[in-house]
C-alpha cells in the first residue's frame, strides 16, 4: 500500500489500530472443453465427464478497512498481475442429470480439477491450483431433441 498514514501506523508501532478487514473481488473466467458420457438414456442418468480448463482473472480489487480510534478508513491496495496468465486444468467429475422439460436438464455434479501447467505467483514461487467444485444447476440442450 502506499496509504502514509496506514505504513507509518505500522512502522512505527502503533498499537492504536484496533481492527483490520480485508476486501477482495475478482472476475475468473473459465473455458472449459470436455466430453461427457452417460451411463443410460434414461430421464435420470449418471454422467462422467472429462477434458480441460483453461481460467484467467479479469479484474480485480483488494483493500483494507482500518479501523483506528473509532475512525474507519478504506486503504486501496495495489495488485500485481500474476504470472501466470492462463492456468490449464484437466477435469474429472462424476454427476446426475434429469429431465424436466423438453430440452431441459437438472443436474448436481462434483468434480476435481488438476493443473497440468507450471503456474506462478507475483513473487515467482510455483504454486498448485488443484481443486474440487460441487455445482447445481439447469442447462438447455441447444441440439437436435429426442422425440
């Protein structure tokens, strides 16, 4: 930060600052391509799915809320790009789907994703972006229906 007040605060010692909040927002886009098989064509059917994702941060904010002798103040923070622009992920996740209406689907899906390239953080450390994701959701088929 470079907030004068708020890097002498800490600088010097100053043990009148009593409460600290961080904010932080971003935008994360993610592409992902993958096939999905299902077990059965039935109006309720398990699926498996696999493939890649690639995600990448659009904008973003931090800043700090210090609250000092009852004075609350919002000290914006300044963000380095990562890195790293792009983080490419293999994905693997089992799930269900149901229909409820024509061209209409239910569906709940966990899932796991592994990185697959070398990522960095601003400070140049390799870091690991793996993850899992619960999701629900509706989606339209956009293609041909069954009749």
């Amino acid at each position: 930060t470079s907030d004068p007040t708020l890097v002498q605060s800490i600088t010097n010692g100053n043990t009148d600052i009593y409460k600290l909040r961080i904010n932080h927002s971003f935008l994360l886009y993610s592409v992902p391509l993958g096939i999905t098989y299902r077990f059965t064509q039935e109006s309720l059917s398990p699926y498996f799915k696999t493939g890649i994702n690639a995600e990448f941060f659009g904008k973003r904010t931090l800043s700090i809320d210090v609250q000092e002798n009852n004075i609350i103040r919002n000290v914006t923070m300044d963000l380095k790009k990562p890195i790293s622009p792009i983080i490419i992920q293999g994905i693997l996740s089992l799930g269900i789907q149901g229909s409820i209406a024509e061209g209409w689907n239910v569906f709940s899906e966990a899932g796991y994703y592994v990185p697959l390239n070398k990522t960095f953080n601003i400070n140049g450390a390799s870091v690991k972006n793996a993850g899992a994701s619960l999701m629900l959701g509706v989606q339209y088929n956009l293609g041909k229906q069954k009749k």
